[in-house]
C-alpha cells in the first residue's frame, strides 16, 4: 500500500476514534472542540486524497471544510452556548460503557456492511468506506441517546461529517456544486438551529428535549 | 543459533530483568519528583529499601495461614518468569516457546489471584477492601491486554512474543493505525495494572484511594521486600512488553553476541525516556474515582477491539 493510502487509513481510524470520544463525553464544550478536531481530520484526509489522486477540485472541498467545519461552525457554536448559558454544562449520561459497547456493535456491523461494497469501488480510499459508515452511525447513536439539544445538534453534524468522509473515500467526493450545496445546508442548519434553542428555551426554560415529549399541557 | 548460547541468553535476560527493574523504579521516582519541583530521592533508593527490608525481622499476623507467607515467593516468582517470556535484550529466546501472550496474561492474573486471596487471609477491613478493588480493576484490564496482544498476533500471525517481536523488528516500515490505538490501549492497561496514578496511587496510604497498598499492609520485612521487588519486576515487564510490541528496533537475535551492546543501548534509551513519560503522564494525571475506573478500562478495551477491527479493515 502506498504512504499516501497508509496516511488515509490512519487519519480514518482517528476520525472514528473522534467519533467514540464524542459518544462518550459529557462537557458540551469539550465535544465542540472534539467536533472541531474531527474537521481537521476529515480535511487532512481529502487533502492527501487531493494531493495522490490530483483531483483539485478535492483541494477546494478539503479548504471548505476547513473553514466551515473547523472555524466557523465551532465559533457559532462556541458563541451559542455562552448565550444560552450552557458553556459549563454537564450532561448526565447513562451508562457510557454500555453505549461504547452498542457502538462497537455499530462499528463491526458497519465494516461487515461496507467490505463488499468497497470490493465495488477502485479508488485507493475505499477500505475505509467501512470507517466512514461507522462514523455516521455512531453520529447517530449520539444524537438518540443525547437528551440535550447542542449535542444533538453536534450529533448531526457529526453525521454529516462521515457521510463527506464516505463520499470522498469511496468515489473521490462528489461534484463542487454538491459540495457547495451541502456546506451551505449545513450552516444555514446551524443558524436555524441556533434560533431553534432560544425558542426551545424560552418555551421549556430548558435545554432538554424530553420536554417536548409532552405536548399538551395537562 | 546454538542451543548453550541461547540458553545463556535467556540466564542473562533474566539476570539483568531482576537486577535492573528496582533501578526502573527508582529513576520513575526521581523523574516524579523533579516534575512536582521536590527533590529527587536517590536513584538506588529501591535497592537500599530492599536490602533494610531483607534485613529486618519479619511480623506475622497471629490469624495467617501458610498462604499469607508463601504469596510473597509465588508473586516474584510469577513475575520473574514473565520477564523471562517477554523478549527485552533478544528474540527467539529458548525459553518463550514455553508460554505464549495467551499464556503470560495468565501469570499476570495468577500473581494477581494469589495477592488478592493474601489480602482476604489475614481478615482485616483493610485487605478485603483491597482485594475486592484489585479484582474489580483487573477482571477489567486483562481484556483490554488481551486485544491489545492479539491486534499485534495479527499482524504478525504468531501468538509467540518473541515471533511476534521478530516479525515487526524485521518488517519495512508501515503505518499501522491497528498498532497506534492497540499502543493507547495497552498505555492505559500499563497504567492500571501497574496500580499508577489515574487508577492508583503507588505513594498513598489513604484508605479512601488505595488499591495495591491496602493488599499488602500485613506484609513486612523480607516479605513485603519480595512483593516490592516484584511490583519493580512488574513494571519493569509491562514496560518492556510495550516496548517489544511497539518499539522494536535494535533488539538482538538469540546468540548473536555482537549485536548485544547495541541490544542493550538502545534498551537503556527506550527504558528511560519510557520511565520518563510515565512521570510526566502520572504528573499531568489527576488520580480517578474508583467508579470511574470501569470507564477508563473499558475505554482501553474499545481501543483494543477497534485496533483489531481496523486491522481486518484496511489491513494493515
């Protein structure tokens, strides 16, 4: 296997190892900044793509996320939990090695999964399609058992995360326009999301989104 | 390869592993103080400890049963032969065919049986209360160890320490992103089996936080210097197990004298800077509550099994 494939493959099993870690963290400020290092990872991985294959429009994707998904989502983030008040927050979270074990289970079932369609692909990426599809699936393991809205909503772009991972790994990524079109859905979603928790707050006087569960008042 | 030379070898090995391991000890104690701005004991303090502790008489408690007296032995001699297992001057030892990596998780847990039935012998508060968390933690960290031996029997295909560390000694250089998450797991395993400080505390004696200490408050003289004898032994294995797995270069072949000094320099190296880091990793550590202790093992375990996952994955 060339260093370049060698180097992908490394920068995968850290993104996955991201994923875990987010699973299992309970500061919402800490799983920003782990989120933030997620982007570095994914963005590393499509430069050394970029840079082995020679498909620049994958340089353009890889400065995108940068700049979206290091800089500006995590910023906007940063600066919604200070508004909210929520900065120092501590999330009870129930029994974090049996969700570690649920989500190794997710992990094995995603590479048995994604080996016989990475048999389909020929790009030099496509082992890890496994760790990709992993990831998405541990994005959403945490926005199921997060009762908060942040780390749900950090779930979600999380999930998104991977699926960029998976597109790239297993077809060099997908058309710039596609690619332009996503970053914006995903920030104009955070924004949107951002005045969603103000509502949900002032509503709920809470952050916890069992409170939505009841809908009528009784 | 000649059967007497490699026999000499493993003497040697084995020689030096007992000799050396209080040194190791010493030289993580002084780095210790240094980082917390103390100064440092000295740098054979161990072996002066051992040798005040051989010299002094032995108390017994009134209660103990023979096991409480033969422990001590069966501690240091379970440690004494995995060090004579783990490949740490030379490979194809011809002693190693005699146990495996399945195997010397093994002794590990059967020195860790006997202190633990010591600890409950004597029946005070203090050694039940030491043994029932001394299982707790271990029954948690030999799976963790044992995935984190068997991404590296993988790659290898040889449940062999020493083919093991022959092969990766031996292999052009690769990137292994099995082999970097089985090297955290198998960190946060040393740490823990090694009763280090996110887990244990080894200088402590407060009943709140100790572990290891609280087992073996009955012991003393030529006893308790025996069991710290093997603590050292002990570390001193974990140590060179990790260094083996992760680290290879420049160890010798069995027989081969010529390369012995370069075997034993570079050794010395991997040894202190590792006695160094583990310092430095104690320091910057705050010690765990003990029901946090599940979650930092079975995080190494997660580490260990997704090694070997993306082993089968990208192979490599």
């Amino acid at each position: 296997m060339s260093l370049a494939g060698q180097i992908v493959n490394l920068l995968a099993a850290l993104l996955l190892l991201i994923s875990f870690a987010m699973l299992s963290q309970r500061r919402i400020l800490t799983l920003i900044h782990l989120f933030a290092w997620q982007g570095v990872a994914l963005a590393a991985s499509t430069l050394i793509v970029a840079y082995s294959t020679g498909q620049t429009h994958l340089y353009f994707s890889a400065a995108l996320t940068v700049a979206l998904k290091v800089v500006l989502i995590p910023w906007v983030l940063h600066r919604l939990i200070d508004r909210l008040n929520v900065r120092w927050d501590v999330e009870t979270l129930i029994n974090i090695p049996t969700t570690m074990l649920i989500g190794i289970a997710l992990a094995i079932f995603a590479f048995a999964l994604a080996t016989p369609i990475s048999q389909l692909a020929n790009t030099i990426t496509r082992s890890t399609l496994g760790i990709a599809l992993a990831s998405v699936l541990l994005a959403f393991l945490m926005m199921i058992v997060r009762r908060k809205a942040v780390p749900q909503v950090i779930g979600f772009l999380a999930m998104e995360n991977g699926l960029f991972f998976a597109a790239t790994s297993a077809t060099y990524g997908m058309p710039l326009v596609v690619e332009l079109g996503v970053a914006l859905d995903v920030l104009v979603g955070t924004f949107i999301f951002g005045i969603f928790f103000f509502h949900i707050r002032e509503q709920f006087d809470s952050l916890d989104i069992r409170h939505m569960e009841t809908l009528k008042e009784d | 390869m000649t059967s007497t030379s490699g026999i000499a070898f493993q003497l040697l090995q084995s020689l030096f592993v007992v000799l050396v391991a209080p040194l190791l000890m010493g030289w993580v104690n002084q780095c210790r103080a240094w980082l917390q701005n103390r100064i440092a004991p000295p740098l054979l303090l161990p072996y002066y400890t051992l040798a005040k502790l051989f010299h002094k008489d032995a108390v017994i408690a009134r209660d103990a049963s023979p096991l409480f007296r033969l422990t001590p032995y069966i501690l240091f001699g379970c440690m004494w032969l995995a060090a004579g297992i783990v490949p740490v001057l030379a490979t194809a030892l011809p002693f190693a065919p005699a146990a495996d990596i399945i195997a010397l998780v093994g002794v590990f847990a059967l020195a860790r049986v006997f202190s633990a039935l010591a600890a409950m012998d004597i029946g005070t508060s203090f050694g039940g209360l030491g043994a029932r968390r001394e299982m707790l933690i271990g029954f948690l960290a030999e799976p963790a160890m044992l995935m984190t031996m068997f991404t590296a029997a993988f790659i290898s295909g040889s449940t062999q320490l020493t083919t093991i560390v022959h092969t990766l000694a031996h292999r052009d250089f690769a990137v292994h992103p099995s082999l970097a998450f089985a090297a955290v797991a198998f960190l946060m395993v040393l740490l823990a089996e090694n009763a280090r400080i996110p887990i244990d505390n080894p200088t402590t004696h407060l009943e709140l936080t100790m572990v290891h200490e609280a087992m073996i408050l009955e012991y003393s003289a030529r006893h308790l210097a025996l069991i710290e004898w093997a603590v050292a032994i002990k570390l001193f294995a974990y140590m060179t197990i990790g260094i083996a797995l992760f680290l290879p270069w420049g160890i010798a072949d069995a027989g081969d004298w010529a390369a012995l000094p370069l075997a034993f320099a570079a050794l010395g190296v991997k040894l202190v800077l590792a006695g160094a880091g583990l310092a430095l990793l104690e320091t910057l550590l705050a010690k765990l509550r003990l029901f946090l202790a599940p979650e930092f093992l079975s995080s190494a375990f997660l580490l260990a099994v997704l090694g070997m996952l993306i082993h089968f994955l990208v192979r490599g």
